[in-house]
C-alpha cells in the first residue's frame, strides 16, 4: 500500500470532536488514527449521535433496525450510518477500518454496494461479536448468516481479547486467515504516576466504566457492606435509586461524551488504593482500557476472571493482578478485607502492573502491527 491509499476510518459519535479540538492527552482510542496520519491520507466517517429521526428515510431505516436487533441480537444501527453522504466517502476510500463490529454492521449495505465496483478493503476492530446472546436456533441461524456474510466482505477481523478470537477460529473456521489477534495498547508514557509507592496516603477504591457489561449492582452492594472503605465510582451509570453512602463518591464520567478530561481522569487513579473491576460474565474483554491504565499507573487491579478476559498469558493472579474467581458479593468482601489493608502486596502488585504494560500492552506495539496488516492485506 503506498503513501497515496486513502484510508477512512469509521468511529462513533464524539471522536470528530475530540479531534478538532487539538486538546489530545492520550491516543489509544483513536485505534492508530494519528500514527497512520503520518503516513497515509485518512479520512474520517463519524456515525450520528442516538436521537430521534427526523427524515422519512431514517424512520425506515430505524424500523429496519429494530426488526434485525431482535431477530438477530446483533447491533445494526443503520439509521446513524447509511447516507449519501457516507457512501461517497467510503467509495472513495482504498482502506476502512471499522473501529467495532457495531459500526462494521451498520456500515454494511453501504461497503457491500462498493466492494462490487472496486477493491475496497474493509478492517474491522471486533469487541464481542462472536459472544452475542443466541436465545433461539431462529436468532442462531439469522446470526450465523449475517456474521457469515460480514466476514465474506471483510479483509481482517482484528481481535483484542485472544478468548474471542479463539472462538472465531473454532466456529468460522474457514475465514480463520482474516482473524488476527492484536492485543489493545496504551499510552505508556501519558499513563505514567510519579507516586507507585506511597500507598499509605491513596485513600479510595476506584470503580470506572460504563460498559453493560460492568456489575453495577454489586459494586455498590460491595461499598455498603465496607462502610469503613471510601470509594470513587466514575460512571454515568444512574445509582440513584438506591440509597446513599456515606463512604461513595459518585461522579459523573463519560469519555464518548468528554464529561472528564484525561489529566482528571490520570489523577483518580494516582489517588487510588486499588482499582476494582466487578463483570458480568462475558466473551467482549470488558474492562480491558481501564484496567491496563490502572496497571500502567502502578494502581493494582481487582477484576472478575471471565471467559472474556484478553490475555491470560500475560497475567497472574496475585503477581500482576487479582482474578476474582466467582463474582460473588462474598468473595469480593473477602478478598478487599485482607488485601486493601496488605500494602506489601499492594507494592509488589504494583511494580509488575507498571512492567507488564510496559513490555506487553503499548499502544505503538498496536499501531506497529496495524500498519503491517494494511501494507501486507
């Protein structure tokens, strides 16, 4: 691929902003944006905001929507996406990187009509694709179909949780050579603290995400029980139908929607004791940006050990992270008892938290390895 391609990205709502601004601290959301800038002509496809549709053509298009999301439990949004519009810049697009399989779907109708007139490639970012609900051999069956269908029209599928793409390669297992697993980086040097040591003076347990998959209800039922424990939760999650805690600081945080700048952000985790993770069981490696930021800033983690997790490779629990086996309120209670209170293990969790990130999960090792695939597909 030579410096003349012109690569589009695809990312949801509020990236465009994000990037006009020029205020950027960290970059791993962006998926190689700026580092493929310099390099290549890219362009960006931003999809609309959820609000009510105004046109005659996105009210059918939503109807549409909500018909393939409960036949298929797969989360088409093409009221967002398809447009005039945004066919013109996709057909003038050489690459296309889908920053999740949510835009990938959505995008669809729009890249298969391009893909018949030209070799337009399609690179999609996956994030718990292959781990959607099946409730009925129905949905099973319309699933497949499409999933099938997605992958005949892409040129990679890019995984960032391994767990995933190993079940990508037992059930596609004749797409296997478009799966290729690159683990998600950060930035090593903004996640960076000054303070890896001092634990006596971090005073909180940090909750953060919004993801559905997060465990809302017993991260809250974990803070009431250690009433003698403070914790910050960043979050939009509404908690306000439950009652208040005196030992809770809840505050309003949304990256999509830059409710809290990163500097904020980098400071709730310098001040943190531990950081504290609660899932869901799920294939989509949640919790996998907040959980390394943690890590890179010498802040340990405590997170649900699920069939989703990332890289079990590269983490052990009680060396560079604590699995937390059976995400009951119990074990949770035990285990922040003994450890929050253990700042020797707290320290030792913290200097390998800092050199896994460092060695394993930097962002440029991402970027690297993107840049190969587009110049080798």
């Amino acid at each position: 691929m030579n410096n003349s391609s012109k690569i589009l990205y695809i990312f949801g709502s509020g990236r465009l902003e994000r990037i006009k601004s020029k205020d950027i601290k960290t970059y791993e959301f962006f998926y190689g944006y700026f580092h493929l800038k310099n390099q290549f002509r890219v362009d960006i496809l931003e999809m609309l905001e959820e609000k009510p549709p105004t046109k005659l053509t996105q009210k059918i298009l939503l109807f549409v929507d909500k018909v393939l999301r409960k036949f298929t439990n797969l989360p088409f949004y093409f009221n967002l996406i398809i447009s005039w519009t945004n066919l013109k810049k996709i057909w003038k697009a050489d690459t296309i990187i889908s920053t999740n399989d949510r835009l990938a779907l959505s995008v669809l109708p729009l890249v298969i009509f391009v893909k018949l007139f030209k070799k337009t490639k399609l690179n999609i970012i996956v994030m718990g694709l292959f781990g959607k609900n099946k409730k009925n051999i129905v949905i099973e069956l319309l699933q497949n179909t499409i999933i099938n269908i997605l992958l005949y029209f892409s040129n990679k599928l890019i995984f960032l949780g391994n767990a995933e793409y190993e079940v990508a390669n037992k059930q596609f297992s004749k797409f296997k050579k478009k799966f290729v697993f690159i683990p998600f980086g950060i930035d090593t040097l903004f996640w960076k603290s000054s303070n890896t040591s001092n634990f006596d003076h971090k005073n909180y347990i940090l909750f953060l995400g919004n993801d559905g998959n997060r465990d809302y209800d017993l991260v809250y039922k974990i803070a009431s029980k250690l009433k003698d424990i403070n914790f910050k939760f960043v979050t939009k999650y509404n908690f306000n139908t439950l009652e208040s805690l005196h030992n809770v600081d809840i505050v309003s945080g949304d990256w999509n929607a830059n409710l809290l700048s990163d500097e904020t952000i980098k400071e709730y985790y310098e001040n943190a004791r531990m950081t504290i993770l609660p899932l869901k069981d799920s294939l989509q490696p949640s919790g996998q940006s907040v959980t390394l930021q943690s890590m890179s800033m010498g802040t340990p983690v405590a997170i649900t050990k699920t069939s989703g997790f990332w890289d079990y490779s590269k983490f052990i629990n009680n060396e560079n992270i604590f699995f937390i086996l059976d995400n009951s309120l119990e074990s949770w209670l035990n285990f922040l008892n003994s450890s929050y209170y253990d700042i020797d293990m707290l320290k030792k969790i913290s200097l390998n938290s800092v050199s896994t990130v460092s060695k394993h999960f930097d962002q440029n090792q991402f970027n690297e390895k993107l840049i190969e695939i587009i110049n080798t597909d």
